[in-house]
C-alpha cells in the first residue's frame, strides 16, 4: 500500500487559515494534488513559542533503528504507544494541512474459464 495526500495550496493561504500572520516560513515545497511519502511537505508548529511554517522530509525512523527498520510514513492506531513511535510523540507534534489522502493498494482480478 502507498499513502499519499493533497496539498494543493501555497504556504501562505494555510498559515492565514491559522491566523498566523506573524509566522516565519522556511521552505520552497510545490502545492501538490499527489504528494507522496520520502518527499518535502509543509507542516505548521511552534519552536520555542513562535509559529512556524516549514517543510519535512515525510518519513520516519528513530536512530536506533536505523539499519534494521524501513522508514515509516504512517502509523497503525493500535502501535502509536510502542518504543518506535514514543519519542516522537512527546517532541514532534504538527499540523499537516491537507486537502484530502489517498490510499492505493493493489488490486487482483481472477478470471474464471
């Protein structure tokens, strides 16, 4: 299976939506109706306080697994609390705008004769 989202509007009309007038804005990621995971999207967070408006690699994998786990891009409800996920978690909270997702799986088809 392969997740994918919208994010089909510029940096500026999602920190509006917000009302983050003041928000700093790092980042050049292009509106896309197909984004995809190991690619540059725009988040929305607060550093230190401040707003801020920045792209992120989509993906992750603590350094502990690194070498012996693929790269996650989602995560399943009922494992959200294990060791894999816990740091990010406590440090990591984000607001992903987002117009829609996608969720593509592969599709057999059987022919009877």
């Amino acid at each position: 299976m392969c997740g994918r989202f919208d994010q089909n509007d510029i940096a500026r009309r999602y920190v509006a939506a917000f009302g983050w007038a003041d928000a700093a804005y790092r980042g050049q990621a292009e509106p896309s109706h197909n984004a995809s995971p190991g690619t540059a999207r725009l988040i929305l967070h607060r550093h230190g306080g401040v707003p801020l408006a920045e792209d992120v690699y989509w993906g992750y994998r603590p350094s502990w697994a690194v070498g012996k786990l693929p790269v996650a891009y989602q995560a399943r409800l009922e494992k959200i609390h294990g060791n894999y996920w816990r740091r990010l978690l406590q440090t990591g909270r984000a607001v992903v705008p987002a117009h829609g997702w996608y969720e593509y799986s592969q599709v057999r088809h059987q022919i009877a004769i």
